[in-house]
C-alpha cells in the first residue's frame, strides 16, 4: 500500500515538473517570436538573427543584447542584480 502511495504522488510531482518546464519554454519561445517580430526578421532561425544584428549600429544592439541579458538572466542575478556577462 505505502508502495502504491509514493508511486503516485511521485507520478504526480513528475507532472507538475512537465508543466511547469513547459510553461517556460512557452514564455521564452513568444519572448523570441516577439523579438523577431519587433526587428522585422523574417528568417525565423538563428542565422536570421544574426544577420539582423551585423545591420545594427551599438546602440540597437546594445538595446537587444539588454532584453536578452533581462530575459535569460538566472533567478539568482534577478535578485541580486549582480549578474556581469
């Protein structure tokens, strides 16, 4: 019985593990849709990307290498503010 128990509220932290690792690479995949909608790149690959940032002067790109920094920086560095890269 204790077996059965474990088995299942096992099964279900797995679930709710999934979920919550799906709902972030949902928000971090719209962050990147909206990224290339917002510079107008229509090649929808990294290669797109790129070559949208060599047409850039620094100040664009500093622009866009700050959301990215905001976005993908880890929890702790939010926290703290700390994070250097």
């Amino acid at each position: 019985m204790k077996n059965s128990v474990l088995k299942g509220a096992l099964g279900a932290l797995a679930v709710v593990g999934v979920a919550l690792v799906a709902k972030k690479m949902a928000e971090r995949k719209r962050f990147i849709k909206g990224i290339f909608n917002e510079y107008g790149i229509k090649e929808r690959s990294p290669f797109g990307l790129a070559d949208k940032i060599r047409e850039m002067n620094d100040e664009e790109y500093q622009e866009l290498k700050g959301k990215f920094k905001k976005e993908f920086a880890s929890k702790c560095c939010r926290k703290e503010n700390t994070c250097e890269a």
